[in-house]
C-alpha cells in the first residue's frame, strides 16, 4: 500500500476514534506492533517503534506533556513479548 493511501485511511480513522488517554494509545499501538512484529527484521521493528515514539513526543511537546519517548519505547518492546 501506498503512503498517500496510508495518509488517507489515517486521516478516516482518526474522526472514528473515541478520546482516550495517552496511556490507551501507547498500549493500542504496541498492541497492534506485536501483531505485526514477526513479519518484520529487528531493524524494521525499530524503525516502526521510532516513528511511533517521535509522533508521541512531538504531541506531548504541544500539549506540554513531559513523558520521554524511551517510556513508549520500552513499553512497545515489552507489549511485544506479551
């Protein structure tokens, strides 16, 4: 699938999501990360888990949050094992 389709779907299901706390999302994501983290090499996986954890920093950033992206890091590694 292409980015732009991504982008696109992204954008859909963000209207259908209910509100939920930052701690909801961190664990959806790693959630939905460990599903899919067997199809992936390692170098893969952690590219995933950086760009989950910069978009969770620049939101905490704009909304004057101080939680550290290592938190979502080790929390996407551990949901991993689950």
């Amino acid at each position: 699938m292409k980015a732009a389709k991504i982008v696109e779907m992204w954008g859909r299901a963000s209207r259908q999501v209910p509100v939920t706390s930052d701690d909801d999302i961190v664990q959806m994501f790693a959630n939905e990360i460990s599903k899919l983290s067997y199809k992936l090499t390692e170098e893969e996986l952690y590219r995933l888990i950086a760009v989950g954890a910069l978009v969770y920093q620049r939101g905490f950033r704009e909304f004057d949050g101080n939680v550290m992206a290592d938190l979502l890091i080790r929390t996407l590694r551990e949901g991993g094992r689950a």
